[in-house]
C-alpha cells in the first residue's frame, strides 16, 4: 500500500503563493464538485488567518492522482511561526520548495530549506508569479542554487527539478514555453521525484503525534505520520514521551485519514499514512503512540529555542471585569498551559505565587497571535513589553539574539534606513541594486533593536519597503540601543475624555483616545512631543458662563486618534508600562497608576 502513497510539505516564504497553488490543486483534482462555491486561501481556515492573510498553523490535506494518494501539507511562511514547519517535515517524505519569482530567496526560504536538507529530502523547485511584471525567473534560479550551495546542499539534492508556475491562475509548467494548462505536470514530477515512505510492515504500531487539533464530537484528536506497523479502531495503546516514560494508555476510538478537506473515518490504518486518531487525552507533540509492546520513542527533529518572551498577568485596572469573562489567573494559566503544551514553539514559566507568567516565543508576531486569540476567547491580561531573551556563553559573557534582517526598498530610502538600522546596532552584510533602482540591504541585527521597527520602517520608505526577518545565532551583547525618545501623555483621572480637553491637548502631542472613550488615572492616552512624561486632564470640560462672546461656539476640530495593532502597541511599551488587553479594547497604561507610586518607583531605580 505505501507505494500507493506520497507525502509532501508545501514551504516557502510567507506571500509566495503555497496556500493558493494548493487551492488551485484541490479545485484541479476533483476534490470539489463543479457547481461548488469554493472560497479562496481554504487551507487559511482560522478567523486571524483569514483576516491577516497568512498561514499560523500547519494542516493536512489529501488528493488523488493517478491512483496514487498525495498527502500535502501547507506549512506557515513566517519565521514566528517555523516551529511548526520544523515538526511536519517529520512527516514527510519531500518538499515543494516554493520562491516569488520577483522577489527570489527570502530570509525563511533559507530557514525552511536548510532543514529540509538536514534531513536528507530533495525539494522540488517551483518558481512561482512567474507572470508578474517584474518576474526574474532566470536569476532567481541562479540565487536558487547558490542558496542550495551555501546550504551544503548534497550532490544529489544539488540535481533538483525546476517548474514554473502561476498558483493563482493554475497551472505549472517545465519550460516556460510550454502549454500553461493545469498543475498536472507539478503532481506528475511529485509521483516520479518523491519516494514513497520507508515502511516496517511486520513491526508493532508506532506514530508520531506532529499536530494537535480539536473536534466538536469526538475531542482532541492527534494527527501524525505512522512510522511501522498497522492499527484498528479500538486498538489499545500508549503514549509514550521522548525518554520513553509513560504519558497514558488508552484505545483508539476513531481513526481518521484526510480526504480533500475533509477527515474520513476509517476502520484501519497502515505505515506511511499521515492519519488522525482520537481517544487520548494527555498525550501532546512529540510523543510516541504506539502498541503496548513498543519500547522506543520516535526521534523528532529538535525545535530552535525561544528568543522572546512577555509577562502575562490578571487584568488589575480599574474597569477590569467589564468586557470579558475569564480573569482570574487560574484560568489564565489553564489557557497557558494548554498553548505550551500544543505549541512547541512557546515555553512558559510562572513565578512562586502563579500569578504572574513568562511565555516565550519566537517573535512579536507569534506572540501577538497567542495574545489576540486569547482576548477572542473572553480573557482579559495585563501584558508586559516583549524582552529578548539572553545567554552566557562558555566564557560566562552575555549574548543575545542576533537576526537575519533582509530589506527591499526604493534606492532612494537606502541611506536612511542604512542610519536606522546602524543605530539599532545592526551590522551590514550585503547591499545590491537593481536595474528597476530597488535596493536590497541584508543586515545582522540585534533582536533588541528590531522590537517595535516594523511601524517606523513603513513610514520611513512611506510604505513602499518590504522587511524580512529570521533568527541567526545568538551573539556577544552588542551594547545599549536607544528605546523610544517620546514621552507620554497620562491620564490623571477616571471618567469619559472630554472633546474640548482632546482638543486642547493636541498640541502637545498625537493623542491615542477620541471623545467619550472610558480612561482612568495612570491609563496612557497619547503620546508627548517632548521626552517627558506628562499628567493631563483629559476629562476638563469647557466652563459655562451666561455670556456668550462672538466666535466662542466653533465647532471643535479634533484630530483622529492614532490607532495601533496589538503587536505595535506592545511594541510600544517602555519598561514602566503594560497592556490592559480585553475582548474590546487595547489600553495602554503605567504599571503604576498613581502619580505618587511612580515617582517612588523611578527613585528606587536611580538609587
């Protein structure tokens, strides 16, 4: 039967087009009926996919081809989210390794592909949008392959197969001169290049849990690649962890195999399916399930560490309670808890009296996701600024976080994004231009100094420059970086913000609130033109008297509010500030809300 099978993992940078080229194979392979209306981006299931237009989590899905049974798997092109990558390519047996055929290798191509290498697949090459305007197909095959040299590419994975292809439009083609008639041609090389998975037909069960979802009706479920051996539903069996200690045993009440989009309950399954079970409760990525006899855990691929972390806590603000329904750090650490266990990327950690909790993770954007879902689901958190997360070395020096930092501007923004990249500490490795005066800088640059740049760096190439990151190594501690120069402007009372108080706030800086909006002492509701700090009344009203002068009754012309995402505003923070965080509302504020505290806190730190 396993020659009857191929596994496959779709990675690429994110926006080169993976989850649209899968959309056009599903619709191309007969997974849907003709008069069915198909939505675009169907793997981009989640609410924040589909509203962020990118990939967060890893799913499976499942075609036929020639009697042959492809199991692809769409992996997230972010570099927050590349633990996931790391764990499906467990599951696979090759990998199509998609590249813009503008914009050529990116910062997680690089990340991607060199895992795969390591662990011995042979990519499939597809040169994607290769209709675009400004396409480049021949050079960025030459970058293509000075990457798979620079990557210890072997011999044979150096020999790699190379199509062109339009997801969007459908089709994908060996020479670019070819009839542009369907993705045939991409499925027909993934049956003859990619081998089908080595199987031990004769051994007991063994599975390796990669992905953890949920279902209405059955419950958790685990979805993996079965390694040897055969199962039947109802089969007893254990989980065991990576130093083979006992997690649970159980049976396997349902057993699923993945069918277009949809999960297909069946009786049995064999070695090489990539299959979903349900019926264990404790077991999580990672761990082995497998027959009662079985002994060894499976190896898994070791995911990079952490490079970031945030402090969660309750929500301790005077309008706490008001918007959502699970506050108390019990449930805050549940939910923790349960991310931790689901996502191998993020670590968690809780101080002595569990009130308080450091979640790590691979960047602002993963962090950020965690943050968002958790308030969607009713939650309300006070969260801390994003810190870097350090480490001696053998020497006992302190190093940090280092980045790959890939930028792609106009020429004409080049010298200032040069200055601001090498006052956050960045370092300059490459510099090309174009012959269509677009600019790339790559840099090595301090996780530190990146934390909140995203904002700065889309107005400083007035939202023309593209910015790619990914983790490098960790480095000797580059020295002080300069944080935010601004001060803020604070509220010093609780109450609705007034109109005619915004409006005569205005010029001391950008204001954060519009009229109406609930504040309360110690809550953040603008940012000040000088680098000071500054207590305000917001909630000052205009004085009434029985006069009326000529001219007094203008309306009042406020300027709209600065409105900031979740990641920006955590970005935002200074040491002394968190993020009130509630199903309706991002607040800022001070981590001390009275005046008096404040100033007790800043002279303990000058002492």
């Amino acid at each position: 039967m396993s020659e009857k099978i191929r596994n496959i993992a779709i990675i690429a940078h994110v926006d080169h087009g993976k989850t649209t080229l899968i959309d056009s194979i599903l619709k191309q392979t007969g997974v849907f009926e003709d008069h069915q209306k198909v939505d675009e981006r169907l793997m981009d299931s989640g609410d924040l996919e589909k509203e962020r237009g990118i990939t967060i989590l890893a799913k499976p899905t499942s075609i036929n081809w020639r009697d042959i049974n492809i199991n692809i798997i769409d992996t997230p092109g972010h570099a927050d989210f590349g633990g996931e990558v790391e764990r499906v390519l467990d599951m696979t047996d090759g990998v199509i390794l998609l590249i813009d055929a503008s914009e050529g290798p990116m910062p997680q191509t690089k990340f991607v592909l060199g895992k795969a290498l390591n662990l011995g697949l042979r990519p499939i090459v597809v040169i994607n949008k290769v209709d675009k305007k400004d396409s480049r197909p021949d050079e960025v095959l030459d970058e293509i392959f000075d990457l798979f040299v620079s990557l210890d590419a072997s011999d044979e994975q150096l020999d790699f197969p190379i199509l062109y292809a339009s997801g969007r439009d459908g089709w994908c083609v060996k020479e670019l001169s070819d009839n542009r008639e369907g993705v045939g041609p991409l499925l027909d090389l993934v049956i003859k290049h990619v081998k089908a998975p080595s199987v031990k037909r004769n051994e007991p069960f063994a599975m390796l849990v990669t992905l953890l979802d949920s279902d209405d009706y059955v419950g958790r479920c685990l979805i993996g690649k079965v390694y040897q051996g055969s199962a039947k539903v109802n089969s007893s069996v254990k989980a065991i962890d990576l130093n083979g200690n006992l997690v649970e045993s159980g049976r396997l009440t349902k057993l699923y195999k993945f069918e277009g989009m949809k999960r297909t309950p069946v009786d049995i399954v064999n070695c090489g399916d990539i299959i979903c079970i349900a019926g264990l409760t404790k077991a999580s990525v990672a761990d082995t399930i497998c027959d009662i006899s079985y002994q060894n855990p499976l190896k898994t691929t070791p995911i990079d560490p952490p490079t970031m972390s945030i402090t969660i806590s309750i929500n301790d603000s005077p309008l706490s309670g008001l918007e959502g329904k699970k506050l108390t750090s019990t449930l805050i650490r549940e939910r923790l808890l349960a991310e931790a266990e689901t996502n191998v990327a993020i670590s968690f950690s809780e101080n002595a009296n569990k009130d308080s909790f450091v979640i790590s993770g691979r960047g602002e954007l993963q962090l950020g996701v965690l943050i968002e879902t958790m308030r969607r689901e009713g939650f309300e958190l006070t969260v801390s600024r994003p810190q870097v997360l350090f480490k001696k070395d053998d020497q006992g020096r302190i190093t940090e976080p280092i980045e790959e930092v890939t930028i792609d501007v106009d020429e004409e923004y080049s010298n200032s994004i040069v200055d601001s990249m090498i006052k956050r500490k960045a370092e300059m490795i490459d510099m090309n231009t174009s012959e269509k005066n677009k600019t790339r800088i790559i840099f090595n640059a301090p996780s530190r100094g990146l934390i909140g740049y995203q904002n700065k760096f889309l107005t400083d190439t007035k939202g023309t420059g593209v910015l790619n990151r990914i983790f490098k190594s960790y480095e000797q501690f580059k020295g002080e970086i300069n944080g935010r120069k601004n001060g803020v402007l604070i509220a010093m009372d609780t109450g609705a913000a007034v109109s005619y108080a915004i409006f005569n706030l205005q010029d001391r800086g950008t204001m954060f609130v519009k009229p109406q909006t609930s504040v309360y002492e110690g809550m953040i509701v603008g940012e000040n033109s000088k680098e000071n700090d500054l207590d305000v009344n917001i909630l000052k009203g205009k004085k009434l008297t029985n006069v009326r002068a000529a001219g007094s009754d203008k309306n009042i012309m406020l300027t709209p509010p600065r409105v900031m995402s979740l990641e920006q505003t955590m970005a935002y923070l200074n040491d002394d500030e968190c993020l009130e965080v509630t199903p309706k509302n991002l607040r800022l504020r001070k981590k001390f809300l009275c005046p008096n505290e404040r100033k007790r806190f800043i002279k303990t730190i000058k002492n």
